[in-house]
C-alpha cells in the first residue's frame, strides 16, 4: 500500500535585491493580504518590510485559514540577459517575532517573474492588492537546484512538479536554537527586461489549517528576507512541452516535447538529451541519450522528442524524471551552451495512485462574468478490488463554484478511463479581491484498502471578479456603489448638517426605542443587544465608541463562520428610513487581529412584517479605529418606506482567519 503524504507549510519575510553586477532592489510591493494593513497599530506588516533588511516582515497572521496568498515587488531596472539568465534566490527566516522557527519557516511556494509594464501590477496595496500583471502575465520559474542551510534539523523539500517546493515536515523543521533558517533555490529564463518577482505561498491540505503557513491554527506566514542574483548564462536551445507539462505513464500513454535553437549557428550543433532511468526518448533504450543535429539551414525548426515511461515491477508512485541538455559544435557561441533542463511526471502501474491532469490544472481560472469555467480530469493509476468513490467539494468560506460532477466512481471496469471534472464560477453579489481563490478538497471511499483515504492534493481556482469595488473605489464614492453621484453629495450634506447642528437637533433624528427581534449566533456575554442599548457609546452619543479588550458593550458571534450570520433589528413601528449610522466592531488592541472580526460585506434587507423581506443591496462596512476617541461612525444612505424591521445578512468579515464577526452599535434615522 502506498499513500501520498504532503506536509507542512509556513511563511516568513522577505528582503529583495538583485544582484546585477551591482544590486538592484524592488521597489512597491503588493500582497493579497497582510496583518494590519491600515496601519492602526503601526507599519503594516506588508511587503514593502521585506525592503528594508530587518527582522520587520511580511505577515499573514490574520489572513483567513486555509487561503493561498500572493506578494509581488517591481524591479526597480529591468534585468534579463539575452543569452540567457541564472537567478538564485536566497529565502532568509528570522526569529524577529518571537516565535519559534519551525512556527515561521515557508512551506511550499512558487517564485515567478513579468516583463509586463510596471504599472499593470505591484500597487503597495497592503491589502486585496493586484498581483495580476497584463498582458503577459506571470511565468513560474522550474527550480533546478535546492537546498535547506543554517537549520537543526534535517529538512528537506519535495518537489511536487508544478514549478513548486513543499518543506517535507516528516523530516523535522528549525527549532528556536537557530536565529535564521535559509534556503536557496537556482532558477534559468530566458526572459529578457524582467520588470517584477511573484511569490506564491501556497495552501495545501497537510499543513496546519490548511497553509499557507506552518503556524498551528492559522497556517500563518512570517517572511523576512529575499535575496536575489542574476547572472549571464548562454542557454543556446528552447524547449517547448505540449498542454505546458510532460506527463508519461508505465504502460499507457506517452507524450512529446520540441527543441530548436534560438540563434542561427556557424555550425552544425548537437544537441545531447539525456533522461533518468525510468523514461526513454524515441524509443531509445532506458535512460539512453539521444542526440538531435541542428544545421545552420534547419536551425528554426523545432525537432520533437517522444517520452515514454519504462514499465517496471517497482512500486514507485508518482515520481519527477529530470531530461537534461548539452551542447557540441564548431561554432563556439554553442558549443558549451546549455539548455534549461525538464521535468518529467511519471506515473506508476504498479500500486494504488490518483491522478490530476489537464492543462492547467495547477492553476485553473475561471471569471464570474459570464461565469466561465475550466476542468481537469481525474483518473486511477492501478486496477481497484473494489470501487473508488470520490467526493469532490468547494471548501471555501463562501462557496464560489458549482463542481459538476461532485461525485465520480471508478470501478473494477472502468478504472482506466479518465473522467472530467468542471468548474463553474458563481456570480454572486459579494464584492471580493479581483482575483480571489476557491478550493476543492477531495475525499477518497474505498473498501480497497489501497486507495481508501488516498490523499488527493486540494486543487486551486482564481475567480476574475466583476462586482463593485473589486478595483478600488474612488475617494468620492462615499457609500461604495462604484458611482459618485448626488446620493454622495447627499452623504456629504448630511455629514456637514450633523457636524454643525446641535446635539439635540442632531439626536431627534435617530429612532428610539429599537429592539432586536432575531439573533443567527451571539458570544456570551457580548450578546446583539448591545447594538441597540447605547452601552459604549460616549457622552454625546453619536461618533466615538469605546474599545474594549472584552468587548462586552459590542456584538460578537460564537464564531461558526463569517458568512451566513445575522442580525434582526425591531424599529417599533413603522418608518421611513433616510440614513444608517454604524459602529463597527472596536475591541481593543491587545490582539492585533480583532479589529478585523468587525462586518465588512453586509446585505441590508427591510421588512414592514418580518415575513416579507426587500434587499436593499450589500453595504461595505470599514473597520474600526481600534480607539475610543476616534470618530469612526460611518453614516450609509439606507432610503425605505414603511419599514419596521431591518436585517442584517453578514457575508464576510475583515479577515481576522478566526471566523467571528460583529459590531459595536447601529442607529438608524428616519425622515
């Protein structure tokens, strides 16, 4: 019996500068999220520390469980040779946290790079920021060498054949003893005019909560150092994989690559192909090099190479097969030259296995515009005694795509035969980060033995968004509608009046008397009558509101999930609403994530019997100051007639990752 068994990750900072002759730094960075990134404690823990070479990092510490997230920096010049490029990057972990290195080390990741515009990308949003550079996008760059330094323990990476690197935790992790752990890792491109560096951390389902990191509970990352050299290499041929992989299996299916030389020769050039034991090129014996000649006649005609896999009796699982490359001629520009390696998935006959294939199926995207879906299949490497079910589910916070089909069983007959899976993005109402993950989990039933409980890597969508605010709003969009417009101006007004009327005058417009009528959840002690009892407030009753480091003037629920929480607010009678003034959730400090459990989506609904319900659309809600001398109250248009009750449908929070979300107090003021 053999199982898959991926394990642990975690993230830590990062420092960048590139070594050029002389160092070029990054400049900008970006990240899809951060810890505190509205600075209220302070500078934010946010890319732009791993630039400064100090302890400072990249933090993710209240980032959702389970999430994959992104930083990108621009090169402050363009880098690239046109021979080619060797980039060595050095990834440096730092106690400066206080944690404990096996806590904070980075566990699986992907490094990219762009030669797109600068401005396409890398806005120093600390938060939500665009990582998605246009036209060309992102290239991963394939780790050809690798290794682990300054660590007391023996660690190890596995290399997982998608351009990424998961730390095999099974092997041990750094303890507190070392100050730093480093990694190196040696990349070649052939990318000239390279204007910006991606970092993936990456979820996956064996590390704790899910990743990106190792933090226990949070899969939290800490990055701090991230040292980068770039130096002229003569790579003198290209390759080119058929569907952007090479995937062969043991008696089954093979697959094909090309090679052509990327500069006219003098010349005759031989090129070497030489592949591990377990693949055979054009038929060749096991592990035989072939040889392919270019003439100067021919040299821009790619030459193509057929890969099988030797049928063997070993039970070897899925293994990555290395093709490397070398270069004779009389012309001295190539002879010497070298070609960048390739990477072969091999996949066994000979014991239980489930495998992932597709184009793409690394990174599938998908947009709710017109909601377009991608698909990747699914197939059995090995003869079962007995079905294989497999159930396939969207794991994400928010379900975001519509699977089809979420059930596949292979049987005795049909093991062999590939099935397909298709995704679909949900259009949903819920203003998400343009580029937002969802993840599929699988989960393997069989009275097989050898496949019962396999493990199956999770697989990760990006979703384009198209609601409002995915790109930012305008700092005149005062109520978040992606319009400025005299509902704006109005808000404008109606902040002037309140600031300039008394308090008296100001306070007869608020309804007295409201109740709550319905609660989803409620933490004890910080229960939802809070928001209507004025507990907290402060003497004039109107902008500030007190923090509190046990938050018992505030809502909070008992934290089952942000999403799919509510609140029903009894108005004791009927109204005509004009405005809505809310607190957001303000307990103190001490914990620098709490600000974020505060509500930042919420769908508004109003009802004049509580039977019949009308949405009045999904409000954003910005998070709280953190203090009580601060006027954080925001004032929302809210214009409905005849209304008693008001709901409160929350769809997420600020991203504290430890799925609670309230507020401090709501008022509502009528005509």
């Amino acid at each position: 019996e053999m199982k898959r068994a991926m394990l642990v990750i975690t993230v830590v900072c990062i420092f960048a500068s590139i070594s050029y002759g002389a160092d070029v730094l990054l400049q900008n960075g970006t990240s899809t999220n951060c810890q505190d990134p509205t600075g209220i404690y302070g500078t934010p823990w946010s890319p732009e520390n791993c630039l400064n070479g100090s302890w400072e990092a990249w933090s993710t510490q209240q980032c959702p469980v389970g999430q994959s997230q992104v930083a990108t920096w621009e090169t402050q010049s363009d880098i690239g040779f046109v021979k080619g490029t060797r980039l060595d990057f050095e990834i440096i972990h730092t106690d400066g946290g206080g944690y404990a290195l096996g806590d904070t080390l980075l566990g699986r990741f992907r490094i990219s790079v762009t030669t797109d515009d600068r401005s396409t990308y890398c806005d120093s949003v600390y938060l939500d920021g665009d990582v998605d550079s246009e036209p060309n996008g992102w290239v991963s760059l394939m780790p050809e060498d690798w290794s682990i330094s300054w660590s007391d323990a023996p660690m190890e990476f596995i290399d997982l054949g998608d351009d990424s690197l998961l730390v095999d935790m099974s092997k041990g992790v750094s303890s507190t003893s070392n100050y730093e752990t480093i990694y190196d890792m040696t990349a070649y491109t052939t990318l000239v005019g390279i204007t910006g560096i991606r970092l993936d951390a990456l979820a996956h389902n064996s590390l704790p909560g899910g990743g990106p990191g190792t933090q226990a509970g949070t899969g939290a990352l800490w990055l701090s150092e991230f040292i980068v050299t770039a130096t002229e290499v003569n790579i003198v041929a290209e390759t080119s994989e058929s569907d952007g992989e090479t995937e062969v299996k043991e008696g089954g299916y093979t697959d094909t690559f090309t090679v052509v030389l990327r500069s006219l020769p003098t010349a005759n050039v031989t090129i070497s192909v030489d592949p591990d034991v377990d693949i055979s090129l054009n038929g060749a014996a096991a592990g035989q090099a072939i040889s392919l000649v270019f003439q100067p006649s021919d040299w821009d005609t790619p030459q193509t190479v057929t890969v099988s896999a030797i049928d063997d009796a070993l039970e070897e699982g899925i293994e990555q097969s290395m093709v490397e490359f070398s270069s004779t001629s009389t012309d001295p520009s190539f002879d010497g030259g070298m070609v960048i390696p390739l990477r072969i998935t091999v996949i066994d006959d000979d014991v239980a296995g489930i495998v992932l294939t597709g184009a793409g199926v690394n990174e599938l995207n998908v947009s709710e515009e017109d909601t377009t879906s991608d698909s990747y299949t699914i197939e059995l490497t090995y003869p079962p005694t007995a079905d294989v079910n497999i159930s396939l589910s969207d794991i994400s916070d928010i379900n975001q795509v519509l699977i089809v089909p979420d059930e596949l069983v292979f049987t005795s007959t049909d093991w062999n035969v590939p099935q397909i899976v298709t995704v679909t993005a949900i259009d949903d109402i819920i203003s998400e980060p343009d580029m937002h993950p969802a993840v599929i989990h699988h989960i393997v039933e069989s009275d097989d033995l050898g496949y019962d409980g396999f493990v199956i890597d999770d697989v990760v969508l990006n979703i384009a968004e198209n609601e409002c605010g995915a790109w930012g709003i305008l700092p005149g969009d005062l109520n978040n509608d992606c319009h400025v417009d005299f509902v704006d101006m109005a808000l404008i007004a109606a902040e002037w009046l309140d600031s300039t009327m008394p308090y008296g005058c100001v306070q007869k417009t608020a309804i007295n008397g409201v109740t709550i009528e319905a609660v989803s959840s409620q933490f004890s002690g910080r229960e939802a009558v809070h928001l209507v009892d004025g507990s907290g407030l402060n003497v004039n009753g109107l902008y500030t509101h007190s923090s509190n480091a046990d938050d018992e003037n505030m809502w909070l629920t008992d934290g089952t999930a942000p999403a799919g929480e509510w609140v029903i607010f009894d108005l004791g009678g009927l109204y005509d609403i004009k405005y809505l003034r809310v607190w957001n959730y303000n307990e103190s400090p001490t914990v620098s994530h709490v600000l974020r459990r505060g509500a930042r989506q919420v769908e508004i609904l109003v009802s004049a019997d509580n039977v019949t319900y009308a949405s009045k659309g999904v409000y954003n809600f910005a998070i709280a100051s953190g203090s009580g001398a601060v006027n954080f109250a925001e004032i929302l248009p809210l214009i409905a007639n005849d209304v008693r009750y008001v709901k409160f449908n929350i769809i997420s929070n600020h991203g504290s990752g430890d799925r609670h979300v309230g507020l401090s107090e709501v008022q509502f003021i009528a005509n």
